[in-house]
C-alpha cells in the first residue's frame, strides 16, 4: 500500500502524537500570528505614512527659508538631523536646474551623494516647496527616499522571533508528549504487543514473563487494565491451551489408537488430508503414501462409481453422511472389506471442504458370512439327509433305549450280585460248620460201625443176662432229653465219691462215658451198678450205640441248616423270568435276609422282631430282596456289626410299613442328601459299590413303594412303604 | 479224679462241640476229662471249678468268634490266670488270628480250620500236649 512508504507511517507511535501536537499547536497558533502580523503590519504601515507625511509638512517649512536663501548649510544641517530616522534613506534637494545638496546615508553615514539610491525597499516621493508669502509660487524640490526596509526587517524580526517563541515552545510541548507518551502509551503497549505476539507464537510462558516483567504503574488506566484484561486472557488462553493440548492428545490418541480407520478426505479431489494408523494398516499403505492417492486408486474397480455418487451427493447437500460396505484394494493386491461411513465437515448451505471417513475392516465377517452362505446351502442340504438320518437313529434309540431298560435291569442284578459276593465268605462259614459236623458225626459213624457193629450185634449172646438189664437201662435212660453240663459235672463228682467210699475199682473211661451219656443213677443205683465189673462193656456198647444215635441226628439237623442256607441263597440269587408282580409275604423276605446274615449278626447284633400280621405285598420278590439286603447292610456297617437291630412290620392304611432302625452313629447331616445318588458311598473301595441305595429307590418305585430316613446319633431308621 | 488232666472245649454251636468232645473222648478214652462249655464265660467258670477241685487243665479249645466275649478276650484271660495251659483255636475264618494283635498275649499252640480235618485236629492237640 502507499501508505507504507508515507514518512509519517514510518514514525512511532510517540512520534506522531508528537508531530500531531505540534501540527495542532501550529494550527492554533497561525490564524493568531496572522492576525497579529497584519495587526502590526498595518500598525507599522500606518507609523511609516504618518512620518512620511510629517516629514513632508515639516519639510515644506523647514526648507523653505534655506531654499530661499541657498543656505547649504542649514539645509545640511536639517537634512542630517533629518537622516537621523532610519526610514529615511536620502534627501536631494534641489531647484528647477541645480542641485541644491544630496545626502545619502550608506551603512549609518552620511555621504553627499550625486546618484540615485538603489534597494528595492526604498520609496521615491518628490515633493516642491512653495513660497510661504506666496503659495503658488515654487521655490525648490524636495526629493526623499524614504526607506521601508527597517520597517520591514523591524515586522520581520517581531515574526521570526514569535515564530520561533511559539516553535520553540510547541517543541518542548512536543518532546514532552513524545516522552510522557513514550513512557505511559508506548512502553505498555510494546510491552502488551510483545507478551501478545509471545501469546500468537504460543509461547504463553514468555507472554507471561513479558507481561509480568513489564511496569505498568506508569501507564495509563486503560492500558493497565488492558494489561490485566491481556493476563486474564493469558490464563485463560493457557488454560484453553491446556485443555486443548489435553483433548487434543484424547484426540490423538482416540484418533491413532481407534480401532477403525479414520481420514479427512479432501470433498472435492477425494485426496486424503490426514488418515490414522488403523486406516493404514487395513488397506496396507503408510500415511504418506496414501496421501498422494486418491480414493479411486485403492478402490475396487466396481465400487468407484457407487462411492463418487455418494460423494456427489455429499458434495451438493443431498445427504448429510453415507455409509456402505466397499472393497478396498490392498497394496499387496488382495480385496480388503470395509464398512465405509463418511460424515461432512461443513455445515449445511456452507461450501464443501472435507469429510470424515471412518472405515472398519469386515473381511472376517464379509468372509464368514460368505462360507455362512455356502455352510447354509450345504446345510439345507445336510438337513434333509440329516433329516433321513435321524429317522433312522430315532429306530436305533428306541433300540437302545429298550437295552438300556435292560442294563438297568442288569445293573440291578449285578448290584445284587455283588451284595452276594460279600456275603460269600459268611455264607462259607455258614455251610462250613454244619458240613464239618457231619463230617466228624459222619466220621463217628463210620467208625463205630466199622469197629464195634460186630461186637454189638454179639453183645446179646454174649453179655450176662445182667449186664444185657443194664445195657437196656442205660440206652432207655439216654432217650431223656440231653443234660447240660453243670448236672453232668455234678453226677461225675457223686460217682467218684461213691467209688471212693465203696473202694471199687473203674476206669476214668468208663464213668466220663457213664457221665456223658447222661445216665441219671442216685446213689444206691450206682453203687449196685458198678458192683459188676462187666458193666463197663454195657457202659461201652451203650456209648457207641447213643453215639451213633447223636451223631445221625447231628448229621439230620446240620444238614437242615444247611439247606436253609442253600434255599436263601437260591431264592435271593433267582432271577425272574415272568416279568410279573406278585403277592408276596414280606415277613418271610425278611427272614431271608437274615439267614443271609445270620453269620455277621449272631455275634454282636441282637435283633428285635415287631412282626404285626400284614398281608401280602405286590412286587417283584427277587428285586425286594435287594431292598432288605441293602438297608440291613448298612444298619450292619454303620453299627459295625454290634448293637441292635429293630425290625418292625405292621400295617398302615392300604400299605404295609417296614420299618429297620439300627442303634450305630447316624448319618451325618453334610451327605444325607446324597445317599440316593449312585456311586456315593462312603464304604472303603471293594466294600460297597455306591449303587445300592439308588438301586433300592429304583426297585421301590418300580412297584410303586417308597423309602425315607431318619437319622441321628444312636437311632437311624429306613422306612419302607408297600403297596399290597 | 484230683490231679486227672482236662481239656475245655468252648463254641457257640452245641453240636460242634458234641462233635468235638465224640472225637476226642474216643481218642483219649478216659485219659482226659472233657469238658464243653457254649460260650466263653461258662468255660472260665468251668475251669475255675475244675482247678478247685485239684484238676490241671493243660488245654483249652476254643472258637475264635462268639457272641458275648469272644475268643481273643476269653484266651487272654485264660493266660493270664493259667499261665500254664495252652490254647489251640477252631474257627472258620483263620486268617483273622494270624493278623490279631493278641497273638502274643496268648499262649497258642494251635489253629484249625472249620470244618476240620480229624487227624489234623487230633495232631495238634497231641502236640500241644507232649511239648
């Protein structure tokens, strides 16, 4: 601009208040001095006429008797005295053809002069001189220069030195301004003006320390409190600077670190302005790269033209935004998907600039969704094959359905089973000891038969017709029930006494025989008795043939228990074939169990029996027994084979209630609602298979029954219910 | 009788211990006097009876399980009040003697298995008796 090369634009601020104050003091004071000038101009003017024209009355007079009378001198004398006066320059005077006396004054002195003065300030007038008898007549001329120039000098010193007053003071005005304003304007401001080009460099701290540093006690109010108004600004600049520094890092970080791509893209040439590292990363260029590309390059050929449309009509306003699913071409070369969403950055009726595109990379889904489609289409197909398959599997479960019903049934078998093989060793015993004792009554037998059968048949013949009584006596004798062992002890000490009084001579054999046949003799009998020494042989052959008749029945009633044992097992370990339920004595069930048992229980456990009359229940007998053998079991275990077992049946209502309570610790409260489960047990490993309380829950529901518990210390108790 | 030898039978089954007493009267004729008893509290008395009466009592035959007191508890008192008589046990379940604690604290001489073999049983108690 021209202004810039204008000397004034040039100066400081002071200079040009300093300059405007002199130019206003000039402005005040010229129409003044002109004023002033004219005034004197005219008042000078006025005291030169005025003495021009005296000197011409005085003249006239004066010289008029000189004239007349030649008299040089006297006119010399006027003249020079005349000369006196500064603005008289020279005086000729003179008569029509001479000159009378010519002084002109050069430089203060006075010289007779013959030539006309020069100057350009000098005033010409001639003037005669009349006769003062006689008016009209003329005597001489009087020539005068009059000389304006000390006048003039005199009206030009009085205006230089008022200019230069004035001038001068306007200077001091002047400095004093630029000084005064220099101190209290332009310090501050520069001050202001630094702190605020440190603020526009964003250096708030120098800004600061400028604006602190700066003393503005001197400076006007206004700029004082521009000042503080700048320092306020300054905070809250800094603090808008920190805020803006802190969101503008949330920015940068949001806008780095965000997991999908984010660009401004240029609306007009679909340039890329500023892109994130997700962007980069999912179409595979670095940032600089992609901002010499446009969008068309890295778009997939078929995808260009859709994107320019929405474009467009982002470009003319016709939509506020777009989005659509796009393929990116990699710069390695394969299809990227991307979900593109694009937001203007102008505002409505404004000119377009650029958009945010934000894009997310769904190749994944675009690719699964892709293999979803091809999934499907197989799948419909699978289906229908699957469909044909499951028609058939659904045969196959029911199939299996009907063995597995019955795998229960051999679960529960097997269950049993194993409940047999625990019971083995018992029931070992249980046989051994009727089996060893016909073994050794069989033994006896044998014996007696093969060594004295012969001398048996013969004892007839052969015995005294007394001893043969005595034979008789004692076999009748010992058809009597068997004596316990204290009788006999105390008859073996009566016929050791009786021996000893009558001094009579038998053998221990004899009389341990006699004793244990249990031959029932008082006193006197017995001493008759043995006053025969052949008894001993009746005694004998007695023995033998009671032996023989103990021993058979000793084989009879072993091989009774036996069979009781053999017939629990069988009915316990019979499987039923019918499928049907039956009536069924449970006392006798019961029993069963027991016999069963009988081995572990008969040496801690004593049972009590509470037997009502029930009548029959409806069940599966071969399955119930399973219930007694489980419960009594654990009542077993649990009281550790000693204690007492109550057995109670009776009837309730329609059904009959069995009832076992065992007296041993309980069971304890943490697991009393798992012992239905299968396979929970608290036995040691090969003591119990876990399965029989569930297995006793599946057999009582099949025939519609039911168990429950109760249990504390020293009283648990299993109920049964029935249906009959 | 005084100074006679006894032999006490003890089991719960009275008919073993008629079996027992037919083996053993007819091995040893009169020579020891046998005495039965159905558990282990009656042979305690019984020996206790006999020894009052001036007989030894050199054996003891007893079960292993009885109801009541059973046949550890009942050898070790036998041992402790007659030091001197010798046990021989007839059970059905012989493993549990061999792993019984007791076994020291009983003067034992013997074990026969249920059913028992007559020679076998016959043996040991000879044995029992001569050593």
């Amino acid at each position: 601009m021209s202004a810039k090369n204008s000397p004034i634009q040039k100066l400081s601020l002071a200079g040009r208040l300093s300059v405007m104050v002199f130019l206003l003091g000039l402005l005040v004071y010229i129409p003044s001095s002109i004023y002033g000038a004219y005034d004197s101009l005219i008042q000078t003017k006025n005291e030169l006429t005025e003495y021009k024209d005296t000197f011409e009355m005085r003249a006239r007079s004066a010289f008029e008797p000189a004239v007349w009378n030649y008299d040089i001198e006297t006119l010399r004398k006027i003249i020079n005295a005349e000369l006196g006066n500064e603005n008289l320059k020279s005086v000729k005077v003179s008569t029509d053809d001479s000159t009378l006396i010519w002084i002109t004054k050069i430089n203060k002195k006075l010289y007779d002069e013959t030539t006309e003065p020069k100057g350009i300030y000098l005033d010409k007038r001639i003037f005669p001189i009349h006769r003062i008898d006689e008016p009209s007549q003329i005597i001489g001329y009087v020539t005068v220069w009059f000389d304006n120039e000390p006048s003039r000098n005199k009206f030009v010193r009085m205006l230089v030195a008022d200019a230069l007053v004035v001038g001068g003071i306007l200077l001091v005005i002047s400095v004093a301004v630029n000084i005064s304003s220099y101190i209290k304007l332009v310090k501050p401001i520069e001050s202001v003006r630094k702190s605020m080009v440190e603020a526009g460099k964003s250096a708030l701290m120098h800004a600061r320390e400028k604006i602190e540093k700066a003393s503005f006690d001197k400076a006007f109010p206004e700029i004082k409190s521009m000042a503080a108004d700048l320092e306020f600004m300054l905070d809250e600049v800094e603090k808008a600077n920190r805020k803006v520094r802190e969101s503008e890092a949330q920015f940068k970080a949001i806008f780095e670190l965000a997991g999908v791509g984010v660009a401004q893209v240029d609306a007009v040439n679909n340039s890329y302005i500023i892109i994130n590292q997700r962007y980069c990363d999912i179409i595979g260029y670095t940032q600089e790269e992609i901002k010499g590309l446009s969008f068309e390059t890295i778009t997939c050929k078929d995808d260009v033209p859709v994107q320019l449309k929405h474009t467009e009509d982002l470009v003319e306003g016709k939509v506020r935004g777009f989005s659509f699913e796009k393929r990116y071409i990699h710069k390695d070369g394969r299809i990227v998907w991307a979900d593109l969403t694009a937001s203007p950055l102008w505002g409505p009726g404004e000119k377009p600039t650029s958009y945010i595109a934000v894009i997310q990379d769904i190749t994944a889904r675009k690719t699964a969704e892709e293999k979803l489609r091809k999934l499907n289409e197989e799948l419909e197909l699978k289906v229908l094959e699957r469909t044909q398959d499951l028609e058939n599997a659904n045969c196959e479960l029911e199939a299996a359905i009907e063995d597995l019903k019955t795998a229960q049934d051999r679960l529960i078998i097997s269950e049993k089973m194993a409940v047999l093989g625990q019971l083995v060793a018992g029931i070992a015993h249980e046989l051994n000891t009727p089996l060893g004792i016909i073994n050794s009554a069989g033994g006896t037998m044998e014996r007696i038969l093969k060594n004295e059968i012969n001398t048996v048949i013969g004892f007839r013949d052969q015995a005294s017709e007394e001893v043969f009584e005595t034979y008789l006596k004692l076999l009748r004798s010992c058809c009597n029930e068997e004596k316990d062992n204290a009788y006999k002890r105390n008859k073996r000490k009566m016929y050791y006494n009786i021996l000893e009084k009558s001094n009579t001579e038998i053998s221990d054999e004899v009389i341990e025989k006699l004793v244990d046949i249990g031959y029932d003799a008082d006193e006197e009998e017995f001493a008759e008795l043995v006053r025969n020494p052949e008894i001993s042989e009746a005694v004998k052959m007695a023995y033998s043939v009671i032996t023989l008749q103990k021993s058979a029945q000793m084989i009879k009633i072993s091989a009774e228990k036996a069979s009781k044992v053999i017939t629990a097992l069988k009915l316990y370990a019979h499987k039923d074939t019918s499928g049907e339920m039956v009536a069924h004595d449970v006392i006798k069930d019961i029993e069963l169990v027991l016999t069963l048992y009988y081995n572990q229980i008969k040496y801690g456990v004593e049972i009590f029996r509470n037997y009502e009359e029930v009548p029959p229940v409806i069940c599966y007998p071969d399955k119930l027994h399973q219930v007694w053998v489980n419960i009594i079991n654990n009542a077993l275990q649990a009281m550790d084979y000693k204690g007492r077992l109550i057995i109670r049946v009776s009837k309730n209502q329609d059904k009959v209630l069995v009832s076992i309570t065992d007296n041993g610790p309980g069971i304890p409260e943490h697991i009393r609602h798992r012992i239905f489960e299968p396979f929970f047990t608290t036995k040691k490993l090969g003591e119990g298979t876990g399965l029989g309380l569930d297995i006793v829950k599946r057999i009582l529901e099949e025939i519609n029954g039911s168990i429950e518990f109760e249990s504390k210390p020293g009283e648990t108790t299993f109920k049964v219910w029935l249906r009959t | 009788m005084p100074g006679r030898n006894a032999i006490v039978c003890v089991d719960d089954d009275d008919m073993i211990l008629v079996a027992l007493k037919q083996e053993l009267v007819e091995h040893f004729k009169g020579n020891y006097l046998i005495e039965t008893a159905i558990s282990a509290r009656e042979a305690l008395s019984i020996m206790d009876e006999l020894s009052e009466e001036g007989l030894r009592i050199p054996l003891v035959i007893s079960d292993w399980l009885m109801p009541g007191m059973n046949g550890d508890e009942f050898l070790i008192k036998v041992n402790e009040k007659y030091p001197n008589t010798r046990a021989i046990v007839v059970t059905g379940y012989a493993d549990m003697i061999t792993v019984s604690k007791t076994r020291n604290k009983i003067n034992l001489r013997g074990v026969v298995t249920k059913p028992w073999d007559k020679n076998e049983l016959l043996k040991k108690v000879e044995t029992s008796l001569k050593y």
